[in-house]
C-alpha cells in the first residue's frame, strides 16, 4: 500500500477526454487546480472552492463531481470528462450548448461549463425531465446573472431535441 | 482556500485501511465521497497528517439485506442508495429523506456512511439512522462490534467511533407492517443544511419523532399514540427540552416554532401513511 508523501508530487494518470494523460500533483492538491494549472484545462471554472456554487462541476467515471472537492490523487485511474469534451468538433457545438446559445441562457458564462456537464449527465440517465426535475437539479447551481429562466428554456429545448435526434448529442 | 499538507494512502482493500488506522489513526481522517471533509480541509478546520482514500474499495461498495436490516457498505454513495430499487419498500423514510440531502450533483459522490462519520447535527442521514433505531458497524484489525444509532452519535460532529476503527456500514432496520414514516425539512434553500428536519414514525400504538438542526445531535423522543391538546403538549415539552441556540439561521424560539408545527405535521403524515 504506497503512501503518498505530503512533500512530493506523484505522477498521476488518467483519461481526460477520452485522452491518456500525465501530470504531477501534492497529495493535497485539488482536482480544479490540477485540471487547471497543470494540465492547462481551463474550461472548468472556480467559483466558491467549496462545493456550493457548482462552477467546477465534471464528471468522473460517468458521475457527476464537484472537481473542487476532490483530490487530483484520487482520479489516478479514472475517466474524467470536462466541458472542453462536450462539442462533437472544432467549431461545432453540442445540442445542449447550441441551446444555451439560442436561448442567451449564459451571460458572463462563469457557471456555464459546471451546469453544462451536470445537464449532459442527466439527461443521459433521464431523457425525459419535467419542469420541476429541472428546477430541482439546477439547484445544485449558482447563476449569478441569468435568473436561471433562459438556462430552464435551454434545457428543456436541449432535452427535446435530443429526444427526437439522440445521435447528436 | 487550499488544504494543508497531508500523506495520502489509497487503501486496496479493508485489511490495508485498517493497517493505516491502527498505525496512524490518532493523526488520519478516512475520506470516502469527500463531500463533507473536502470543504473542511480546505478550510482547514481539520488538518490531519494522513487521508485513508477507502472510496476505490468494492467490497464497502454493497448494498445487501442482512438479517431484518439493510446494510450499507461504507462506499454507497447517496446517489446510488436512492436509485436503489427495493428503497421505497425496505426503506421509505430514507426514500423520503435522501433528496433533502446537499444536491443530485454531491450525492452523486457523497457517502451515506460518511454522512454519518461526520454527524452534523442538522444531517438527514443520522436522523433518519436514529428514528429506525439502526446501527453502525466498526471495524479494526481485531474484530468487529456493532453501536446503536442512540450510542453513536454524542454530540457536535462526535461520535464514539475511536481512532483506529473504520465504519465498515451501517445497518437500517426494514420497515415494519403497520407503520408510517415521513420526513420533514425546513431550510433557507433546497440542498442547504437543514434548520429543522423532522423525522416520524408511527404505529396504531404509539409515535415517535426525532428532531435534528436544533440540539448538538439528533434527538429522539417516544409517545404513545397521543392526540389532539395532549399530542401538542408533548410537542411543546419536547421543544422546549431541545436546547435550541440562536444562530446565523435562525433563532432558538423559531426552531422550537418549527419542531411544534414541522414536528406535528410530520407525526400526522406518518400516520396517514402507516400501511
Ligand atoms: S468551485 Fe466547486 S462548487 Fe464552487
Ligand atoms: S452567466 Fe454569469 S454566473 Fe451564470
């Protein structure tokens, strides 16, 4: 059972994106910082550093994560996905994020990635939300200048779509 | 907000964690989900010198019956317990209180178990643990031993756990025939800690309620099945027993208001709900 001292940096290995990648971390480094500084993955934002305001929300082996509450040693192994992974192409928006884009459902765009992967996980285990899913599980969100109206239109409207078309997502 | 510095170990299986425990426990803190002791750590109100990660071990990862309890191991996560399908069945006040607890995007990680190591005083879990009379499963190199949900839990965020156990599970009864369950909850926003939570079980012969947000633990209190001004009076004793503080949230005289309304609002939706 290896113990990873506090002083130095441990190589840690995982996929990001569908991509093998390595960098180093200290045992207490937290996964934003980690996804942010070292691996220069700045899609995922840092509002609070405590898992209230959602902003740094990802996705670790298919569930939802607050990457602030997390250690980048313990995704040593695993599956990360971010919201740089969302557009099926350079240039191409997803579904979800051309609804956010129709329905002017971001304005300075600080809570957008954290909402945009927790909604891409929820609707591929429920692809049928109703309103009031919706409003609960944006609750795990802080949107300061929206009002959360427009980022509601945009997923009910995501979710649509991606029921009648689910080959796009 | 960065956390101070620590050693980590990844524990490979339970023998290992307790290896770690038994040789660093005084100074070590086990994170599963993390989604309670991350913020700690990072605001540096604990600072262990070592994190046992248990989270990777699929032999705490079950969820099993076990004689008349279910037993949960100490990686479940809270996500998982709810989209558990025998949940409404075997355990309905836990079906009615896991949505209350943080949000679908921390119990997609957070533990039920670590919910309960952490025993925040205003917490779903340890309430809805103590209203079913469950237990709590420790573990060392040595042995087991199994504390009741009344003994565990002792005040602010302690427990009797010592340091060189690990909790391994906890065990919940399954619900009985003829009883109703229902939880309750009053909080500034959804997925915010609780004011006051309530929790109610009730039989034809008797009710029980347990309140949590208001004393330094949950607090459990037995009647027989009271009615009308003898029911509001027994609330009203209880309330007032409670110990309640004025805090940031609330004051003590409105968290007694709420366990005298919230608390009688739940014992009769327990009742109405008794199959
Ligand atoms: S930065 Fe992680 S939840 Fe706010
Ligand atoms: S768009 Fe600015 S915080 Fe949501």
């Amino acid at each position: 059972m290896p113990r990873l001292s506090a002083d130095a940096r441990h190589t840690i290995r995982f996929t990001l994106n569908g991509r093998a990648v390595e960098a180093q971390a200290e045992p207490r480094m937290l996964l934003t910082d980690f996804l942010r500084h070292e691996l220069g993955a700045t899609g995922t934002h840092v509002g609070c550093e405590h898992g209230v305001c959602g902003a740094c929300t990802i996705e670790i082996d298919g569930a939802t994560a607050r990457a602030c509450l997390t250690l980048a040693v313990q995704i040593d192994g695993a599956n990360i996905r971010t919201v740089e992974g969302l557009a099926p192409e350079p240039g191409r928006l997803s579904v979800l994020q051309e609804a956010f884009r129709r329905h002017h459902a971001l304005q300075c765009g600080f809570c957008t990635a954290g909402i945009l992967m927790s909604l891409d996980n929820y609707f591929r285990r429920k692809p049928d939300p109703s309103e009031d899913d919706l409003r609960d599980f944006l609750g795990g969100h802080l949107c300061r200048c929206t009002g959360y109206v427009p980022i509601l239109a945009a997923a009910m409207d995501a979710a649509k779509r991606l029921r009648e078309a689910p080959t796009d997502a | 907000m960065k956390p101070a510095r620590f050693d980590y170990i990844r524990a490979g299986d339970i023998a290992e964690a307790h290896t770690a425990l038994a040789e660093c426990g005084k100074d070590a803190r086990v994170i599963a989900g993390g989604q309670t002791l991350m913020p700690m750590l990072s605001m540096r109100l604990v600072r262990p010198k070592v994190l046992i990660d248990i989270m990777h071990l699929p032999a705490l990862r079950k969820i099993e019956a076990s004689g008349n309890d279910i037993r949960i191991g100490a990686a479940v996560r809270q996500a998982e317990l709810m989209a558990w399908p025998d949940l409404r069945d075997s355990l309905p006040l836990l079906k009615a209180a896991l949505p209350w607890v943080g949000h679908a995007q921390t119990r997609s990680r957070g533990t039920v178990c670590g919910s309960v190591a952490h025993a925040d005083p205003s917490a779903e879990i340890p309430l809805s643990l103590l209203a079913l009379d469950g237990a709590v499963e420790l573990s060392t190199r040595r042995g087991k031993r199994r504390v009741a949900a009344n003994e565990f839990f002792t005040g602010m965020m302690s427990t009797t756990r010592a340091d060189n156990e690990l909790i391994e599970a906890v065990l919940i009864p399954k619900s009985q025939a003829c009883t109703g369950y229902a939880f309750q909850e009053f909080g500034r926003r959804h997925g915010d800690f609780a004011i006051v939570a309530c929790a109610a079980v009730a039989t034809d012969k008797s009710i029980r309620l347990a309140v949590g947000g208001v004393a330094d633990k949950p607090t459990l209190r037995d009647w027989p099945a009271l009615d009308g001004t003898a029911l509001t009076d027994a609330l009203d004793a209880f309330a007032w027993e409670l110990d309640a503080r004025d805090d940031l949230h609330a004051t003590a005289r409105y968290r007694r208001e709420l366990v005298r309304q919230m608390g009688l609002a739940t014992i009769e939706e327990a009742r109405k709900c008794r199959a």
